[in-house]
C-alpha cells in the first residue's frame, strides 16, 4: 500500500514538473478571464464584459460577463468577451439592461506585463444610441501558479459614438485569468 501511495504522489509530481516546463502565454493555448472594475461609475457598466457593481442614490447597477482568448502566437491572444448588465432605479423611471461583447488583442510583453487593445459596445434596451468605445489596458500579471494569474491594471475607454456620450472612462481593473 504504501508502495501505491509514494508512487501516486510521485506521478502527480512528475505531471506539476512537466506543466512548469510549458509556458502559460504558448502558441495554442487559451485563456479564460474574468474583470472587475473600480472607479468608473455608472457610464463603464453600459458595455462592461466583467463583473461590476455600483449603487448610490437608489440606482442601482450590475454586470457579469467573462472573456476567453486564443494565443494566435507566444504571448500574443485573441480575445471575445460577452457581458450582462442591469440598470435599475427606485422610482422606476427608466430601468434598463444591456447584453455587451468586446473584441480584441491581448500581447504579454516579456509574459508578465499584458496589455490590451479592443473594441467594446453593447446593445441596451429601449435606447436608441448604444455605447461603442476603443479601449486600451495595461497591467502586470502575477502568476499564482503555472496557469492562474491575478492581473491588477488600468484601463482607458476612448468613446466611439459621441451620440452616446463623448467622455472617456479610466478604470482600475483586477483580472483574473486561467491559462489552459
């Protein structure tokens, strides 16, 4: 038995050491990840693709989304995002919701320090204008283990629909990204 037992953690050893010796930023790998955004206010949650959460003054906003990517080349990803939000009032004046998506490149220079560049917009409901923004990321990736990370950054959103609103948003942003 204990024969068993030292050779079963010995094979489970032996994979860890093998999954160290891949880079989680590879060629054909992919990548899930989900973001969270500080410092934004309302105006970030009509076309976030992360999670999110803000209330003040009996308005209350939500958003739940997820980001997956493909590195096309070492370091370098493509990514899709979809995304749900929820704008709600007190008085019922105009409660809303919207499905959001973003698409975009995501490069690890020196596979430590992501940065990003994509295009976000969102359908919202019952509005004749929709959020459309081009947004840039940076951030520095810390690896927890061979295929977790948690990703602190800052984000700038460039509005691309002045209809919408011609303000840019800055955030500050925590990721979280499993490689596969």
């Amino acid at each position: 038995m204990k024969k068993l037992i030292v050779l079963g953690v010995l094979g489970i050893l032996g994979l860890s050491v093998k999954a160290q010796d891949s880079t989680s930023t590879a060629k054909d790998s992919w990548l899930i990840e989900a973001n969270t955004g500080f410092g934004a206010g309302t105006g970030a949650h009509a076309s976030n693709t992360g999670f999110g959460f803000y209330s003040s003054d009996g308005t209350t906003i939500w958003a739940i989304g997820v980001e997956g990517g493909y590195f096309m080349a070492d370091n370098l990803a493509l990514k899709l995002g979809l995304g749900y939000s929820s704008q709600e009032f007190d008085n019922d004046f105009f409660d809303t919701s919207a499905f959001t998506y973003k698409v975009g490149l995501k490069y690890y220079i020196v596979g430590t320090v992501p940065i990003q560049l994509d295009v976000t917009g969102g359908s919202i409901k019952d509005l004749d204008e929709n959020p459309l923004w081009l947004g840039i990321q940076g951030a520095y990736a810390i690896f927890l283990a061979d295929n977790l990370s948690l990703e602190p950054g800052l984000r700038y959103n460039l509005s691309m629909n002045e209809d919408f609103t011609d303000q840019g948003i800055f955030e500050f942003r925590i990721g979280f990204a499993i490689h596969l």
